[in-house]
C-alpha cells in the first residue's frame, strides 16, 4: 500500500483527483475501529443466528429483508447454509407453488429486461407481487449482468410489490439450476403471485428455465429480413407465445409481418404443451401497447390447462425430474472427482483410441471400476 490513504501503489506519485480508485483496506479480525466493519460483523453474527422458523415466518410476512437473505443462504455453497437452506424450504414448502411461473427467453437485445420492466409493471399496478429472477447456468462470467437490468428496470425496482434478483454465479449448472428453484419458491412463500424469470446468457439455459416454469415466453424482433432464421427452431419449439417485440414506430408493420410469418411456422410445429396453441402477437415494451394482451394470453393458458390437469401434471412432472437430475448430477460428480477412477479411465480410453479395446469392453471395464471403488463395501 503506497500511503494511509488507501491508494493503489500503481498510481503515479503525482497523480491528482482524476485517479479515483481507491483500495478498500481489508477486514480486521481483532483489534480494529473501523464502526462500518463492526456493523456488518455484527449483522453477520446476528443473521447466522436466525433460525429455519426465524426465515419461513419473516418471509411469509412479506419481510423482503429476511427473503433476500433466505435466498442468500440457498445460494451459498457452504454445507452449513446448505443445512440451513433446506430447513427453510421444508418449512414454507406447503406456502408454495402458487404463483404462475413465466420464463422468458430471446436473442441478446430482444428486449427481455424492457419487456419484463414493462409487463411487471403493469402488473404491479393491478395488485400483483412480481418477483423478478434472472438464471444464468450456462456461464460464470456474466455476473454483472444484473447490474445493466437493475437500470433496464427502473420504475419495477421502485415497485413496492416487486422483487428483482440476480442469478446465483458459479457453480455447476444444476447447482445453479436447484438455486433458481429454489429462490423461486422462496419467492412463492413470501407471497409474490407472479415469478418472471429471464434467461440470460445462451446455451443451456432456455431448456433449464422451460423445466421450471409453466408459461414459456419467447421474445423475438424483427430484423435483418432473415426474422425467422435468427432464432433457433429448438427454441420456438419450446415457446407457449411468442412476442414480437419493438412493434412501435417505423418498425411497427415490420412486426406485424413477423407475427403473421410466426404464426405460418407454428402451424407446422408441434406445441410444447398439451391441448395449448402456441401463438405469435406483438408488443412494445416501450409504449405499452400490447403488453397487456400478452397477459391475457398467460391467464388463458392457466385457465385451461388447470382445466385439463396438464398444469398440475407439468408442475410434478418437473419436479420429480428436477429429484433424477441431482442425483444423477451427483453420482456424475462423484465419479468425475475420484482421481483413481479418472486415471483408470484415461488409460482404457487410450486402449479405444489406439484400437486395442473394443468400446463395448472398455465400457464394461470402466464400469467394473465404477462399480469397485465406489459402490463396493
Ligand atoms: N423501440 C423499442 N426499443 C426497445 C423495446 N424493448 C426494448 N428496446 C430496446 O432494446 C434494447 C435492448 O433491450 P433489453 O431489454 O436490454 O434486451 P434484453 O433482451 O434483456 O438483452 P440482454 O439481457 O442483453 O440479452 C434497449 O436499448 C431497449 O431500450 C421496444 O419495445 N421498442
Ligand atoms: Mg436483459
């Protein structure tokens, strides 16, 4: 540390007002006097002591500030929390589910944030609790991006009846898939009506989002005259509606052929629910018009399949594979990390590449190991 003054020692011995980076000095285990510190390690202390009954009933009394940290608990990786974490849930478990769950999904700067910021409010103003959660599984580099929708969403971050959160970073994709769930039905607990997640990022993140939620919501824009080519067919094959966004302006006879155009290509597609025909409408999250169709859209869907049971058989459905996917994410993870078993299984893997193995016999010897090591006692 160049001074007192917390400085950075790259910064030049001249350097004047325009150098405004400063260090943080770092925390004091014993002996300091800095008030901020003690508070927050005082707050630490205190939030540690809380107990699983502490949370479920803050939360369940519409406490934002026991949620907020009820959901930081499910996203730590520590095993303590981890302990903690699921008493929370078993405790609000029979206060949830509901809420209907939209995820909504796009190509970057289709206008997702706007469009969320736009139907959340909306929704605010007719009485709803709107929580807002962004998942992220398929990268830990995104981080930030919450940041720029905390701007993108303005007047929803004002709403007293809504909750905007980021997603959880790091960690293995269903580790962070089980966070998302989870601060979901925190969220639920907590009395929030409608839950709005965003995809953010690409990849894997539209399948794992559409296996948490009971309306998918595509937004696409229309663009370089190739509208239907630049959103992949997978993912409109997954869309409950799709949303022609920005349909204001000079752009507004543009959307409205794409709705058209989508609504061509529906036809031919099989829908991802059952007895529910995807359709194409526009909107502009900016003016407003059409926002309000969308959730008309959303409240049919619930109506009828509710109706048909197809909402509730979705709703288990999920939920009994989100159980298979931990654990089969956990024995791939015990497998992956037992260095025995990797050594073993490089050395058969190189007897296939070089053609002394047959595939079949060096599954069954991998297998064999698995078997072995892991599971014999
Ligand atoms: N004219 C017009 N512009 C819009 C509309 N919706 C969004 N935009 C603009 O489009 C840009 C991208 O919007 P975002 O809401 O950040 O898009 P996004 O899909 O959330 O983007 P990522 O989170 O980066 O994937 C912003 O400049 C918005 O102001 C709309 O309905 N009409
Ligand atoms: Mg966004």
């Amino acid at each position: 540390m160049a001074n007192n003054n917390y400085r950075p020692e790259w910064q030049p011995d001249n350097a004047g007002s325009e150098f405004a980076c400063t260090v943080m000095p770092g925390v004091m285990l014993d002996g300091g006097n800095d008030d901020v510190l003690k508070h927050d390690l005082a707050e630490a202390e205190g939030f540690k002591k809380l107990t699983a009954k502490d949370y479920a009933e803050g939360l369940m009394n519409g406490d934002r500030v026991k949620l907020s940290r009820a959901i930081t608990i499910i996203e730590s990786n520590a095993s303590k929390h981890f302990e903690l974490g699921q008493e929370i849930i078993q405790d609000i478990l029979p206060y949830t589910g509901k809420a209907i769950r939209v995820g909504i999904t796009g190509v970057p700067g289709a206008g997702k944030s706007t469009f969320i910021e736009a139907l959340g409010t909306y929704l605010c103003t007719k009485g709803s609790k709107v929580a807002v959660l962004a998942v992220d599984p398929s990268s830990t580099l995104s981080k930030g991006s919450i940041l720029g929708d905390k701007t993108r969403m303005e007047n929803l971050s004002r709403e007293k009846n809504a909750f905007i959160r980021s997603s959880p970073s790091g960690g293995s994709l269903g580790g962070v898939t089980r966070k998302s769930r989870e601060t979901m039905l925190l969220c639920e607990a907590a009395g929030y009506d409608v839950i709005l997640v965003e995809t953010v990022g690409v990849g894997q993140s539209e399948t794992s989002v559409r296996s948490m939620v009971d309306f998918f919501l595509v937004v696409v824009i229309t663009g370089a005259g190739d509208d239907l080519q630049g959103i992949k067919k997978g993912i409109i094959e997954l869309a409950d509606t799709i949303v022609v966004n920005k349909s204001d302006g000079d752009n507004r006879l543009k959307a409205m052929a794409a709705m058209t155009d989508y609504n061509q290509v529906l036809h031919y597609l099989r829908p991802p629910t059952e007895g529910w025909k995807t359709k194409a409408l526009v909107c502009s999250s900016v003016t407003g018009e059409g926002i309000e169709s969308v959730w008309e859209t959303v409240i049919d869907f619930k109506g009828s399949t509710g109706k048909s049971g197809v909402y509730v058989k979705r709703r288990q459905e999920q939920t009994l594979e989100w159980v298979r996917s931990m654990v089969d994410e956990y024995l791939r993870n015990r497998i992956a990390r037992n260095n025995i078993l990797s050594e073993r299984r490089r050395i058969i893997e190189a007897c296939v590449t070089n053609g002394k193995t047959t595939p079949t016999m060096a599954a069954k010897e991998i297998i064999g190991d698995i078997e072995k090591i892991l599971f014999s006692s």
